[in-house]
C-alpha cells in the first residue's frame, strides 16, 4: 500500500472523528452520522481498490470510474449547497422572528412603562 494511499485514509479516519465529536453544542442527527460513515467507508474501500469504481460504472452503463466519481461529487456538491442554504434561510428566519420580538418587547416597555410627566 502506497504511502498516499495512507495520508488519505488518515485524513478520512480524522474528517469522520472530527464531524462525530460534532462543534460546542452542535448537535449532528442520527442519519448524518450514519451516512456520513457510510460515505467514509466507500471512500475508504474505493482508495484501497480503485478498480470498483470502474466495474461499478460499466455496471451502470456510465463507462469509467472516473466520469462515476465525477457525477459523485457534482451530486454530494449539489446536496451540500441546498443544505447550507435551507441552513442559512432557517438561522435567518429565526433571527427575523427574534428582532421582531425584542422590538415590541421594546415598545411596549416605551409605551406603558414610561413615567409620567
């Protein structure tokens, strides 16, 4: 087994860690973590016998392992974007409804706990 061969399961090995021990309180659901180890053990298994991606893309009628791999990542790219992006608009949406929340909270306070003149 090469030595390259090696750096990248390492890195693999330190990637799927790293994202199971999850961010200060961040917590990962059940199916990511599942899927993700998954992903990690095709990757793995594709290092370690590179000729399964071409059998499995003649088998799919696609031609070569490289186009397979190709289609792969424009795919789990494509999934990683909508996914940042419904983040984004969720975490958005939830600071709107906050700030929406402290204003009247606000207001009120202004309106009805002024002292009088």
């Amino acid at each position: 087994m090469s030595v390259s061969r090696l750096i990248f399961i390492g890195l693999i090995v330190v990637a799927v860690v790293l994202f199971w021990r999850g961010r200060g309180g961040v917590r990962v659901e059940a199916w990511k973590k599942i899927l993700l180890v998954t992903f990690a053990t095709g990757v793995v298994v594709t290092i370690l016998n590179p000729e399964i991606t071409t059998w499995l893309a003649e088998v799919i009628g696609i031609g070569r392992g490289t186009d397979l791999l190709g289609y792969f990542t424009a795919i789990a790219l494509f999934i990683v974007a909508i996914n940042s992006y419904l983040s984004q608009r969720s975490t958005n949406e939830a600071i709107a409804a906050l700030t929406r929340e402290v204003a009247l909270q606000r207001f009120h306070r202004q309106v009805f706990e002024t002292p009088p003149d």
